[in-house]
C-alpha cells in the first residue's frame, strides 16, 4: 500500500471520527512505568462492573482484538513482555513490536515498546479507577510515534479511533459478564 493511499485511508478515518481527535495536553502520571507525553491520546470510559469484571474482560479482548495478529506472553529477563503484531491497514503500515508490560492488578497496565522496524515509539496505559456505585471508568492513555512522517492530527485520529473501538470492547464483555454473575 502506497504512502499516498494509506494517508487517504487516514484522513477518511480522521473525517469519520471527528470528535475522536482530542489532542490532549498531557497524560496523568499515575505513577507508573509510563512517561507523560503531550502529544499522546487519552480515552475513557464508564463501565457497569467491579474492576475485577474490568480485568478479566481487558485480558479478554488482548485475544480478541482485530487489529492484533497475535499476542504472544515471553518471559525476557525475569520481566513480563508480550510480543503483539498489528495488522490494522494505516499510515503506519502492518506494526510489529514488542511491548514490555507492567500489570498491577485490576489497577492498571503500563506499556512500553521494547522494539519495532515499524515504530520509533509506543507507549501508555489502561488505568481503572473504581466508582463510588461500584462501576469502573477505564481510561487508555496512548502515544505512537510511526516511522514515516505523518501529522500529528493524523496520527491521534487513527489512535484515537482505536483506542475508543477497543475501550467499546472492554466495556461489551465486562458489562454482558457483570449481568451474567
């Protein structure tokens, strides 16, 4: 796919989903493993279950996520690390990388790029924060630099988009779980 039609294929994106482009200020340092980026992209959402439902349906789509080919757990050095390949078309091609996690759990998942030919850099967090009606808001900070020069806009559009579609699935199963318990 040609530089010329995956931006097309972005700006498509980015018209479609116009709302989904908030260029956020700054993430929140939760005090995690995950720098503040200004530039980065953060999403949430209110979700009717305890964040032990939230976990398990987090854990749950990692496996059924669309744009990831696979997810592979790896062990490198004592320290959790899944190796994910996306598959989703955009400007920034089919992205292979590696990802360091680090899970607290039913709390949050910071994530950083160990590796990628395809990126220079990605990072972020999910973050749950119980309610106080025993709900969950689940919050999806991101921040992708892709190795081709792109816009910013761009680039936080297609994010942005992602991160809600993936939110939107976390918050499908979790909610179908909680109903069912």
């Amino acid at each position: 796919m040609s530089l010329k039609t995956r931006i097309v294929i972005a700006a498509a994106l980015l018209v479609s989903s116009a709302s989904a482009i908030p260029m956020q200020t700054a993430f929140a340092d939760h005090g995690g493993s995950c720098k503040s980026h200004k530039n980065g992209v953060r999403e949430e959402v209110l979700i009717k279950a305890s964040p032990k439902v939230v976990w398990k349906s987090m854990q749950d789509q990692r496996k059924i996520d669309p744009d990831s080919a696979y997810v592979k757990p790896i062990n490198e050095n004592g320290e959790p690390v899944v190796e994910q390949k996306f598959v989703f078309p955009s400007p920034f091609g089919n992205a292979e990388c590696v990802l360091h996690l680090n899970e607290t759990t039913a709390q949050r998942v910071d994530f950083k790029m160990i590796s990628s030919e395809d990126l220079k850099a990605m990072e972020g967090s999910w973050v749950l924060t119980p309610t106080e009606n025993g709900q969950t808001k689940l919050s999806l900070s991101t921040y992708v630099e892709p190795n081709m020069i792109l816009p910013r806009m761009i680039t936080n559009g297609i994010v942005s988009h992602r991160s809600k579609r993936n939110l939107g699935m976390v918050k499908k199963l979790a909610e179908s779980s909680a109903k069912s318990m």
